[in-house]
C-alpha cells in the first residue's frame, strides 16, 4: 500500500459498508495524529427484519415452465443505503467548508458503491482512495498504516 502524507486538518475517512469513521488530522504532514471526530455505525438487523417476503416466481406466457426469482439481498442494499448516506454528509461538509480535503480508506466493493454517489465537490476534495479495509482497527494502528 502507497504511503500518503496526510495534511494538517485533512479528513480521513475509513468505512465499510456497516460502519464509518471520519478522522482528522491534529498533527502535521511529517508528524501526522489522527483523532476520532465523528463515528457512524449502522444497526444489522436480522434478515428477517429487513424483508420478509419470500421470493416470487415468474410464469412463461408459452407452455409451463415456472422459474423463482433472486433472493433480495437486504444486507447489501442496507449497506449501500448506508454508503450512499455516508457520502451525502461528507458532500454537505465539503460544501460548508468543513473539510477541504479527505482520504477514503474502503474495501474494494465499498468503494464501487462510494464512487457512484461523488458529487463534484467531494470528487474535487477527495485527495486519495485506498482499497483496505481498516474500519475495524484501532486508530493507532489505522495511522500507522496509511503513514509508515
């Protein structure tokens, strides 16, 4: 993984699809400190809080043959619910000048999902994306290996 130099003040967002981070930088370039500002979890329910239908089932107009539909996946669509939100308040902190600039650490599905909800602004601030996922490391470690 490239090593960044992370700017005074500047945003580190590490997310996945269920929790995110937002830290910032205290510290400077050379000697970087990041600090939690903000953390989002989303609840997970269980599967069947999140859709209880069972799957349809479709007819051909000609003969007899019956085919089931896919199982709905509720976890993925809650986890790019989730993402989809995630990018909306950092696009609203971009545009209120709250962050001029930010890294987004994400797993590589994650991140598909991110990068079809950039608003020009985000897009403009975003300085570097980086396929890891580090959500679940403590923020010690998170820095340590964006930095070394």
């Amino acid at each position: 993984m490239p090593k960044i130099k992370i700017q005074q003040g500047e945003w580190v967002v590490v997310c996945d699809g269920a929790k995110a981070l937002i830290l910032t930088n205290v510290g400077d370039e050379k000697f970087p400190s990041l600090k939690t500002k903000k953390v989002y979890q989303q609840d997970d329910p269980l599967t069947h809080e999140l859709g209880t239908d069972a799957p349809g089932r479709s007819i051909q107009s000609r003969g007899t043959a019956r085919s089931a539909m896919e199982q709905t996946d509720w976890h993925a669509q809650a986890e790019e619910r989730f993402l989809e939100k995630l990018m909306a308040r950092l696009d609203a902190a971009v545009q209120a000048g709250e962050a001029k600039s930010l890294i987004i650490a994400a797993p590589p599905r994650a991140l598909g999902v991110i990068r079809q909800h950039y608003s020009h602004a985000l897009r403009t601030a975003l300085r570097a994306e980086i396929d890891k996922d580090l959500v679940k490391l403590p923020v010690h470690e998170i820095e340590k290996h964006l930095t070394k």
